[in-house]
C-alpha cells in the first residue's frame, strides 16, 4: 500500500469518528435533562379524594371579591333554550367550567363531564355550592334533597317516591311549612358534612356565611331568588326558585336537574366522588382560571362547556375583557369546545324570546378566541351579535 492510499484510509477514518461524534452530541442536545423532561400526562380522575377536593379548593381559589347581589338563585329563565342545540354540537364529556348557583347543575347533567369547576368572584358562592354538595351526600332521592333545602320535612304519611313528578314536589312544598327543629337539625348536619367529610375547614365568617344562605332558603323557600344589594327585594322581578326549577324548552319540556331522577342519581354521585369543585376566582384574574386549565391540561382534558352567565358585561365595565380572554387563550380547547353565555334584559339582541328578560346563547370557543385575536370584540355588544348560536325555534 503506498503512502498516498494510506492517507485516504486515515482521514476517512478521521471523517468517520467525527461525523458519528457530532450525531452522538446533537442527538444528547435534543434530549432534555431528566429534571426538567416534561412530566407523563395523567389520566382523568374517576373521584378525588376528601383532602384533594379541599386542597384544589384552597390552592386555586384567589382572594374574594365583591359583587352587588345574592345570587342564591340563577335569574335566567332561557337556561334551558339550549340544551337541545348542545346536544346536536357534540357537548359531552370533557370538563365544565361555571359561574352562580344552581343552574350549573342542570348543565352538568345535561353533558355529563369528567370534572367541574364552578369559578366564583364571592366567597360566599363557593359556601353556598359547599352547602348543596352536603344537601346531595345526605339525600338519596330529589325530594328528600328539597326537603333539606328549604327546611320544611317531609310527610310521615306517603312521602313522595324517587320517580315523583317535579311538579308534584314542588306542589307539596310550595304548602308545607318551615320547621326550626329541621333547620338546626339540617344545618348541623350540613356543617358536620363540610368539615369533616368533605375535609373543608369553615372559618368564622364562613359559618356565617353559610347560616346566612341556608336561613335565607329556609324563610323563603321555593319563593327565593336573586337579590340585588343583599336585599330583601326582588321578587316581583326576578324569578323564583320554584320558577327556575319548573322551567322548561323550547319544545316544552321539563329540563332542570331536579325534573329527573336519572340527572339527579347522576349528579349526587359525581358530588360523592367530589368532581365538583367550587373555586373562588375573579373571571380576569392571574391564578384562579389559570390554575384550572393546568390542571385540565395536566389531567388530558379540554372544555366542553364554559357556562359565563352575563359576567362578560361587567368585565367590559371594569376593564378586566382582554385580562380574561387571554386567560381563555390558555385553557385546553377544541373545534367542540362551547361558550354558554345570558345576554341581560336591557340589551336589545334578536335571539331573546317574549316573556324572558334574557337570551341564553352558545359560541364556539375556538371561534371565539380567533375573533378577539382579530380584534372584533371592542364592546360588550359586540362580544354577544358576533358568530352566536341559538337554538333552532319549534
């Protein structure tokens, strides 16, 4: 071999090593350290346990704000308008996200999620969803649930059965009166629940707090509605809880959780299995719906539903929009993924129905997100005539 083959041969040799050299390196530069590769997704819970609910609730929740209303009870009775229309666009599964009181629970019902997160900016809200999550662990059946409610027993005598008529429930207790034995009784009851099932420490002001919501059922019963200023007022305006409750369609149809023992067997067991997860949280805030689409993301999970009631109206008030859509932007979301949104009474919109103060809405979310990237929403009317659903009229 002469001199000349002899030098090829080594700096072949030479450009071997260094090519599998530089492989080697680019391949170890693609890798991330250990301690910072990307934790393994997890799956989404079938139950949390007591301490995990209680601390999901304390680590995401933001400092308590003020609004000027009781909300004990929704005020929207177009609610049910479009639980038709969610149907058809696939609303299923996945995780909700609300606001208010019980007209979440019908939603719920209705898509059947993985997991919800009810995001309040009152403390008081997140009390009030503590106190119905112990009324559904202690009542097997709707109306023992009402009962427990509104303080007023249930007859000796033929007690309604588990597949009673809604209208039938709230016929009998529209007529049986309050018991203080039962209100005590009940309350202590629903604190035992609270604190010691559910591992949720009350505070002083949440005792009271959750004495003020309970009493206020217990002296109004099914006559109890949202009130404005913590007043006393409101109820030639704002409608009932037995109004709510006895709701109905578009077709005519009895909707609510409480018209069926399917919904209701199905939300007390999600509740049991503490998936129902009441957060306090401002909608334009740095943590709280932060912390949940963490979690969602986390879990493998995208929303199906995000119930705003009109809050979008006063986060245009406060200058608080662009905060809370780019919170939007950062939640798990997909082509099916829905705003359910109220439009308030003193806005003319073409959706709203004679007979309603409000219109209750839908929007794709994904939508939603690219037309505030656009820059088309510089006002609240704006927000509520741009690409909405509603439900097809009968």
């Amino acid at each position: 071999m002469n001199n000349g083959s002899r030098l090829n041969d080594i700096l072949k040799s030479s450009m071997l090593s260094l090519v599998m050299s530089l492989l080697f390196a680019l391949t170890v530069m693609g890798q991330a350290p250990a301690s910072v590769q990307k934790a393994p997704e997890q799956k989404a819970p079938e139950s949390l346990s007591a301490a995990e609910f209680s601390k999901l609730i304390n680590e995401m929740s933001e400092e308590g704000g003020y609004f000027r209303s009781d909300n004990f009870t929704s005020n929207e009775t177009s609610y049910l308008h479009i639980v038709d229309k969610m149907r058809q666009l696939g609303a299923s599964g996945g995780a909700y996200i609300g606001v208010g009181p019980e007209q979440n629970f019908t939603y719920i019902a209705k898509i059947r999620p993985k997991i919800a997160f009810i995001m309040d900016i009152r403390r008081q809200a997140v009390i009030q969803h503590l106190m119905y999550k112990a009324i559904f662990h202690l009542s097997p059946t709707r109306a023992q649930f009402l009962s427990r409610l509104l303080s007023r027993p249930l007859p000796k005598e033929k007690p309604p059965g588990p597949d009673a008529p809604l209208n039938d429930l709230l016929a009998l207790f529209a007529k049986v009166p309050a018991d203080e034995q039962a209100y005590k009784s009940n309350l202590e009851d629903i604190k035992k629940a609270i604190q010691e099932e559910f591992k949720f420490k009350l505070s002083e002001n949440d005792q009271k707090s959750l004495e003020y919501v309970y009493n206020s059922f217990r002296e109004d019963g099914l006559d109890i509605s949202y009130r404005m200023d913590g007043g006393s007022g409101g109820y030639n305006y704002f409608p009932t809880l037995q109004e709510i409750l006895a709701g109905t369609d578009l077709n005519g149809n009895q909707g609510n959780f409480l018209a069926s023992r399917e919904d209701y067997d199905f939300l007390r067991e999600f509740n049991r299995r503490n998936l129902l997860i009441p957060i306090v949280g401002d909608f334009g805030g740095n943590k709280a719906l932060v912390a949940i689409g963490d979690y969602l993301r986390s879990h493998g999970l995208t929303v199906t539903a995000y119930y705003t009631s009109n809050v979008e109206q006063y986060l245009f008030g406060s200058d608080s929009f662009n905060a809370w859509a780019n919170n939007v932007k950062r939640l798990p979301v997909n082509d099916k993924s829905l705003f359910i949104r109220a439009i308030a009474g003193r806005m003319p919109h073409p959706a709203r129905l004679p007979g309603h103060r409000l219109a209750t809405l839908l929007q794709q979310m994904t939508v939603f997100i690219k037309d505030f990237n656009e820059g088309l929403y510089p006002s609240y009317n704006d927000l509520i005539t741009t690409h909405y659903i509603f439900a097809d009229k009968p």
